[in-house]
C-alpha cells in the first residue's frame, strides 16, 4: 500500500498562518512542535510533517477502510531530512520527501522499501476539479508511455471509499495509488 501528499509551500503560507495561537496543539505532538519551533526552517518542516501524516492516513485508509480526523494520533518521528516514519495506532509507515524550495512531495508506504511509480509536477489549472484530473490524466500518460499501454485502455476510478484505482481494460489494477494536488503542484504514487 502506498500513499502520498503534496504541499504547495506559497499557497500553504497564503493559507494557513500555523503560526497563530494553538494552531501547533491542533495538530501536532509536543515532540514534532519541538522539531519544529527548533528547526532552521519552521515553515518548511511544518508542511513536511503535515505532508508524511497526510500520506500515512491515505495508506492506513486503504488497509482498514477506517477514517477519523486527529492529527495528533499521527505520530511522526524524522530519521533524516528526508526519510521518518508515521505511526497510527499499532501501524508503523515508512516515509520518503522531495523537498524543493517550491514543494514538499511526500510519500508512505507500508513495505520498508517501495521503488513503485511516482511524480510531482506543475499543474496548469487552478480549480480543484480540474486538477483533480490533471493528476489523473498525468498518470494515465506515464503509465501509457512506461508499460505501453494505450492510454484509451487506462482509467481511475474511486472506490466507494474515496480511494482511487487504476483499471486496465476495465478490471482493477492491483497496484496500490494515490493521487494529490495542492496549490500549483500536483502527484501521484503508485507501488
């Protein structure tokens, strides 16, 4: 299982001022505040921490179909300025970030290691739903070009969870996929 999350770091500060009075409590544990009040980029490792629980969630949700919304019971630990890990409950998620000075791509997976198919990239569009397809469309072209495979064969759908899924020739795909866009950047991860 795999999941991933994208934060666009100009549209997350025009959004959001998590400098604000409790905006950390809501959110984070009093040890990921410390990493982040202490950090050399507080910004940066805010959206990043946001960005591998976020990416976590979707790949607990594809294995327990369970949601809820308490940040705080995603419990991140940072092994590198890149790699950490995400602990849900009893479930421990591996997790990889490319962080750009323009965005922070996040992906989690469940396996120690995943070399699954996986991109970040400007989008064109700005309203949700047509980013939302962008995303979609992007994919459909990578995988069309990688595993030739016409792309009239290809199609995302969700399920009835919310969770995408890739079809070839209308039967699911089993890979496990996530998509995300935020801001002017969107991605995808696929295992």
């Amino acid at each position: 299982m795999i999941g991933n999350d994208i934060v666009d770091l100009a549209q997350a500060a025009l959004d959001s001022n998590w400098r604000r009075e409790r905006y950390l409590d809501r959110l984070f544990t009093a040890e990921e505040q410390a990493l982040i009040l202490n950090a050399s980029n507080p910004h940066q490792t805010v959206w990043k921490l946001w960005s591998i629980k976020e990416a976590s969630y979707k790949v607990y949700v594809q294995e327990t179909g369970h949601r809820f919304f308490n940040p705080k019971k995603l419990r991140c630990e940072v092994m590198s300025p890149t790699e950490g890990l995400v602990t849900i409950f009893d479930r421990v998620y591996n997790t990889t970030s490319e962080i750009t000075e323009h965005f922070i791509h996040s992906i989690a997976f469940a396996e120690a290691e995943n070399d699954g198919l996986k991109a970040s990239f400007k989008l064109k569009v700005k309203d949700a739903v047509s980013q939302s397809m962008a995303v979609r469309m992007e994919l459909i072209r990578t995988i069309s070009e990688t595993q030739s495979i016409p792309k009239n064969h290809l199609q995302v759908q969700t399920n009835a969870t919310g969770i995408p899924q890739l079809y070839i020739e209308g039967k699911p795909y089993a890979q496990s996929l996530s998509l995300s866009h935020h801001g002017a950047y969107g991605a995808f991860a696929m295992s």
